[in-house]
C-alpha cells in the first residue's frame, strides 16, 4: 500500500525536513503517481521509522513532545561533503609538512652560513704578520658578503615561516566557515 508524504507525517513519527531529505538521499524508496506526485510504500515507512501513537487513545498530556526531541541537527554532512573536508584536512596537513620542511632547509642553511663566517672569523682573528692586511681586507668583505647574506636567509626564514602561518590560518579558517554553514546553504549554494 501506498501513501502520500502528507499521509506518512500524519502516521510515523517523522518531521517533513527529515522525510524529504531521506527520499531525497535515497534512504527511503517513493514512486510518482500518474499526476507526478509522491507515493511512498508503507512497508519503507515501517522499516524506517516509528508510527505515532493513535492521539484518540493518547491522553494529550503523554502526546506532547519536547522541542529538543525534535530538532533536527543542521551538521549532517552528507558522505561527499564528508570525503571532501577530510581531502581538505589531508591537504592542509601535507601543506603544514612542506612549510615546516623548508623552514627546516632554511635553518640549516643558516647554520652553515654561520659556522663558515665563525672560521672567518677566527682566521682572522689568528692572522699576524707581513702582507695580513690585504688578507685582512679580503677576508672583511667576505665576512660581511657572509653577514649579509645570513640576513637574508633570516629574512626569507621568518618570511616563508609568516606566510606558512598565514596559509594555515586561512585554512583552518576556511575550513571552520564551512562547517559553520547551516544545511540548507550547503545543500542549495
């Protein structure tokens, strides 16, 4: 037997948003009628949901529900906005990885950087003697072609460090506005 979704609400303990989002996801079976409305198999009805108590039998005082047992949660994701937020969530953990990589590059650049301007440094410092101040001046501009370039580094360091940061925080903002969103922007955006 056959009945309209009108019918259903009247008979199972069901609310009209959950009833046409579950035949909408495919949970629960319906067929057109000859004047393409819906028609949905009491058998389905039966197997997913409740029946309501008969209201003539029922005194009103035990028919009476509490708003919580109603309300419907507006954070069912559907299985592909489930997939896609995971892939989203796998994406910023392997961008997170790459940052931390390259600021790890970076580090380690500067630390070379630094220990070869400290033997400069000591070279210098040990040199005496005739023909030392030509030697001397060589090695100043190295040392401060070094010195600048370790400000670079650090510059680029605590630049790509600023922009990783500022990636992941978009991110992760990005990814909290979309679980924000109530259902029905998801489900007609």
């Amino acid at each position: 037997m056959f009945i309209t979704p009108a019918e259903a609400l009247r008979r199972y303990d069901v609310s009209k948003p959950t009833l046409y989002s579950d035949m909408s996801e495919g949970k629960l079976s319906f067929k057109f009628d000859d004047r393409k409305k819906r028609k949905i198999d009491v058998a389905e009805l039966d197997r997913i949901y409740a029946k309501r108590p008969d209201t003539a039998t029922t005194p009103t005082q035990n028919s009476v529900k509490l708003a919580a047992d109603n309300t419907v949660s507006n954070v069912n994701y559907t299985p592909q906005e489930v997939e896609r937020l995971q892939q989203e969530i796998g994406y910023l953990k392997r961008e997170i990885q790459v940052r931390q990589s390259e600021t790890e590059k970076w580090q380690e650049a500067f630390d070379k950087a630094q220990a070869t301007a400290d033997k400069i440094t000591a070279l210098l410092e040990n040199k005496s003697g005739s023909g030392a101040g030509e030697w001397e001046k060589a090695l100043k501009a190295l040392e401060e072609r070094i010195g600048s370039q370790d400000a670079q580094a650090r510059k680029e360091i605590e630049e790509i460090k600023k922009n990783s940061q500022q990636q992941v925080l978009r991110y992760k903002t990005a990814l909290e506005a979309e679980k924000r969103k109530p259902f029905w922007k998801k489900l007609f955006a």
